[in-house]
C-alpha cells in the first residue's frame, strides 16, 4: 500500500466516524462537531494530494487548506450561535425538538 | 515513513470515534480537541507546518473554546445528564449507513493503482513563498475570506445576543 492510499483510507475513514456522530447522534452541538470532523477529512485529503502529487512546489493544497480553515472557522461560530438561538427560545438541543416549519 | 502515519491515524480515530460515543458532551469536546490535535500532527508529518500551526491556532485554540462556550450556556439544570443516543434504530441507521460509506470509499482507494513519484522529493514550501502565494495570485480569494469571517462572527452575535426584554404590554 502506498503511502498516499494509507494518507486516503486515514481520511476516509475519519470522515465516516464524523459521519456516524452526525447522523446518529441527536444532540445538536454533536451533529455539528460531527461535520467539522467530516470537513477537516476533506482538508486531509487536499494535503495527501498536495504531498504525493505531481506539482508539491505549486502549493495549490495548502492554500486550499488555508481557505477551508477559514471558512469552516466562520461556519463553527455561526452554527454554535444558532445552537445557543435556538436552546433560549425553545429550551432544547435535540434536533427532533426544533419541528416548527415541519409540513 | 510509515509508522508515524500509523500512529497519528490510530490517536486520531481513536479520540474521533470516542468522542462521536461518549455520553458526556464536555468529554466529547475534550477528545474531539485531541482529534484535531492529531490532524495537526498529520500536516507536520506531511511537511505542511504552517497549516499545522493554523489548524492549532483555529481548531485547537478557538474552535475549541466556542464549543465548550455552547456546551455550558446551553446546559440543562445544574447535572450533567448523559447525552443519550437518541433511539436504537437511529443510531443503528447511523452506523450502517457510514459503514456502508466506509465500504465503497475504501473499495475505491484500495482497488486504484497510485504510483506516484517513487520517492517524491520533501516537498518544501516555505512561509515565505505561502506568504507571496497568498498576497499575489490569491489576493482576491484572502480578501473575500476576511470579510467573510467578519460578517459570520458580526452575525453571530447578533444572532446569540441576548433579547432586550420588552415593556410588558398595557
């Protein structure tokens, strides 16, 4: 096996415990931090490439990286403040609970 | 070459899966911060240190403490009540559905033949030339970045901040 498919398999199978924790979970903050796991395997990913690719002086995976840090960063505050939104109004973090505009 | 790698994935998905189980959410936070730990070391061991040293400063350093910030106002009575899985047949529905993604990208990566570069040179990229990368052919993406940032942290304050309490109506 060649170090970059061991680089992939590492991050295939961080991004399928992140997703487990999204989907079975039902607590809000964990759903979150389940997509945050899932988003720092694709970053995984962008630095395998980057390292065992054809061009590593280009840098292209780490500005990628860089720029998806940032906006995952951003994403993190802003579904944490909804979390907290959402839990003074209705007094509940479980997902199930939030079904107002449920038809 | 390979033995480090094998440490930091066996830590990673250790502290990942733990904290994906645990019943307690300050432990989940905990570990999940050791999670990310790990992937730093990942990108030093692939020789991306200033990515290493950016996912500290934002997961391990900021990320983290927002999370614990929501973890404690969010808190329910004084205990700290097991966070349950929420019903048997949704975990289950859960598990079987990223196993079976497990499955197919595993399938995937290992039947594709990768040789690269037999022994592809230390990929060196230095702050410097990050640095020059960033201010010159990326500028406008680093720009559209930060205001980004500042309009979703502007956002959610608004979006956290405390209600004022209304005059009561006549």
């Amino acid at each position: 096996m060649s170090p970059l498919q061991l680089c992939l398999v590492l991050s295939s199978l961080l991004f399928c415990v992140g997703l487990a924790g999204a989907l079975s979970r039902s607590n809000t903050i964990l759903v979150l931090l389940g997509i945050e796991l899932m988003l720092n395997a694709a970053n995984l990913n962008f630095i395998a490439f980057w390292r065992y690719g054809l061009h590593p002086a280009a840098g292209t995976g780490v500005i990628f990286v860089l720029f998806a840090i940032a906006v995952a960063a951003a994403e993190a505050a802003v579904g944490l403040a909804l979390v907290i939104a959402v839990h003074r109004h209705r007094k509940t973090v479980r997902l199930q609970e939030a079904n107002t505009l449920k038809g | 070459m390979t033995t480090p790698l094998l440490l930091i994935g066996i830590l990673l998905l250790g502290g990942a899966g733990a904290a994906m189980l645990s019943r307690n959410l300050i432990h989940s936070a905990l570990l999940l911060v050791g999670a990310w730990a790990g992937i730093a070391g990942f990108y030093l061991w692939a020789g991306a240190e200033f990515v290493a040293f950016a996912q500290v400063l934002v997961y391990v350093g900021a990320v983290s403490m927002v999370v614990l910030f929501a973890v404690l106002l969010t808190r329910q009575g004084a205990t700290t009540a097991p966070v349950e899985f929420d019903s048997f047949q949704r975990a289950v529905a859960g598990f079987i559905t990223a196993g079976g993604v497990a499955g197919v990208l595993l399938g995937a990566i290992l039947g594709t033949p990768m040789d690269g570069p037999a022994a592809p040179a230390p990929a060196a990229i230095t702050v410097k030339q990050l640095g020059a990368q960033l201010m010159g052919p990326h500028a406008a993406a680093l720009l559209i970045v930060g205001v980004i940032l500042t309009v979703a942290l502007l956002g959610a304050i608004l979006i956290a901040a405390v209600d004022k309490p209304e005059d009561p109506a006549p």
